[in-house]
C-alpha cells in the first residue's frame, strides 16, 4: 500500500502527535510506502514537506531518531508494487480525491487502517489455509508463513461460494462498511484478497458459483485482488506420490488398495484433464488431505509438488498477494 499523507496534519495543533506517531509505526511495521508531501501528485524529487520538517526538528532528540528511523523504512515503493500497481491512500483532513486518485482517509481512520492485515478469504479457514501453505513453493511458503506468524497475512473464514459472494456484494457498500468494518468500502477492497474454488468440468467452463463470485469482484473493483483456482479444487493439487502414499496408509484391504493405486495411474495418465475429475470415488482421505494428521503432507517432498506443475500458478498467487500488502 502506498499512503500519502498531507504534509499540512504537521502544522501545529491540526492533529495530536500520538496519532501522528502512531500512523508512523504502523506504516513501518507494515512495511507500507508514506509519502508526505503538499501534493499527492508531486514528482519524486520535488516533494516538500516543510511542516513535517519543523515538527520533526522540534522533537526530543530520541524521539526523533525513532521517527527518522522509521521514516527511512518507509520511504520506498517495492519492485512488486510498481509492477503490479498498489493501492494509493490519501491522509488529509480535507478530501482530495476529488482532484488525486486514492482512497481519502482522516488522520484518526489511517492509524487503524494501515495496520490492517491482508485478510485472505478462503471457503474454509483451516483446511484453505493449510493447503495454500502446503502448494506454494519454498521460498513463497516461508514468506507467506512469516507474514502471517507476524500477523501481517490472516486467513478468514469465507463459507463457500455464495457466501463469498455476498460478502463482497455487501461489504462493497460504503455504509455497510463502515458499520460492518469501521472503515469506508474502498478500504475494505484494498486489504482483502479472495482465494476461491474452479468447481468446474473443464478449465473454460468453471462453475456458476464461481462465476458469480468473479463477477461480484470485478464489479466491486478488486479485479487483482482475487484468485480463482485453475484446477477444479485443492484435492486436483495432490501431487500423483502423494496420492499413492495415502492409498498405502489408509487401505489395508489388499483388493481395495489394488484396485486404488490402478484407479490412480489411470488417472495420472489424463494429462491436464485429470485437474478436473471429481474425486468423490476416491478414498475419503484425499478430502482436505493438506490439513489432516493422517495424510503426513509435511513430509511431502518438495520434489512432488514441482512434478505436478502447480508451482507457476501458485507463484503468480504469491506475487499477487505480495503486491496486495
């Protein structure tokens, strides 16, 4: 998130300093980009910011190098940002949007918003978040895990499909937002991310609650803040051994177990059709087989995940989230 804040909140009694102090530390800490300037829109090196300098000077000398420190940490734009584009925030008293695209936010509304997490919303908490956590690659997977034990990232409970899609249809309503949430729509979109089922046959022709969920997202504004899966669900991203491996462990009937694993080289042998078969025939244990004790998906080589292909995909989701913080 890039914030801008009005250079004028420093002038004298316009806003109390814990406020100040505390938008400052929050931006840090969420490694957001500030910005303070006169003008949202001034060139990079040809921002002013005279009030700023004042109040800064006349600060303890402790005191001010805890602010210049934290200054420093956050004046800087991350390559994912300009890439991928980040949301802009606009702190001022009065509302500038009119004349500077942003999000207009006060002073006392900033201070809670920028230390917001991104709010991922899966269709389940726990067995979502576990397969999200599972399916990245190493180096997104640790990232992910840091954000989230630092309570930057937090996954939430969504419900399914249609439950989604009311959320966004009602949450991106201004004044149930602010009811709902404390802070307006616009800020509700910029720190939530939806990560959702294909429920689908085939890769073109997801399910209508998919859809639908889409099209609530786009409407609402938050066409880079959503992942639609590009497999019919997290089972379709069990890795080929892994699926052995839970046939090993949990059938003990050697007919049964004979006749899985046949039924599983069959279905390794569809290419990238078998994404989309339903695997209701399937032994029980592949369902939300990322979250189970009994499926061991920890000790999953990392070699399997990157034979089954689904690397590419969840790198783009990880990039997409990283510019959505």
């Amino acid at each position: 998130m890039i914030v801008w804040m009005d250079d004028a909140l420093f002038a004298g009694g316009t806003a109390r300093d814990l406020d100040r102090l505390a938008l400052l530390r929050n931006l840090a800490l969420r490694r957001h980009t500030l910005i303070v300037s006169t003008s949202p829109d001034a060139p990079w090196g040809a921002r002013r910011s005279p009030d700023f300098d004042i109040w800064l000077a006349a600060l303890p000398d402790r005191l001010r190098a805890e602010v210049a420190m934290l200054r420093e940490r956050s004046d800087r734009v991350s390559v994912n940002a300009v890439v991928r584009g980040a949301a802009r925030v606009l702190v001022s008293a009065r509302d500038p949007s009119a004349e500077h695209s942003g999000c207009w936010l006060s002073l006392e509304d900033a201070v809670r918003a920028v230390a917001q997490p991104l709010h991922i919303i899966v269709e389940h908490q726990i067995h979502d978040a576990a397969f999200l956590r599972r399916v990245m690659p190493p180096v997104w997977r640790k990232k992910l895990e840091d954000w989230e034990r630092r309570g930057e990232l937090r996954y939430e409970h969504g419900g399914g499909l249609p439950v989604m899609t009311a959320m966004v249809e009602f949450f991106c309503q201004d004044d149930k937002a602010r009811l709902a949430f404390g802070l307006p729509a616009e800020l509700w979109r910029l720190v939530h991310f939806l990560v959702y089922d294909h429920d689908g046959d085939c890769a073109d022709a997801p399910s209508q609650g998919s859809r639908q969920l889409e099209g609530a997202c786009d409407r609402a504004g938050m066409t880079n803040h959503h992942h639609r899966l590009k497999r019919r669900n997290q089972e379709s991203y069990l890795p080929i051994k892994a699926m052995r491996q839970i046939v090993d462990t949990e059938i003990s009937d050697p007919a049964n177990h004979k006749q899985l694993i046949e039924k599983i080289n069959v279905y390794a042998a569809m290419g990238a059709e078998k994404h989309f078969e339903k695997l209701e025939d399937y032994p029980k244990a592949f369902k939300n087989a990322f979250a189970t004790a009994a499926s061991s998906a920890s000790s999953w080589p990392e070699d399997w995940f990157e034979e089954d292909g689904a690397w590419p995909e969840m790198t783009n989701l990880a990039e997409r989230i990283a510019s959505a913080m």
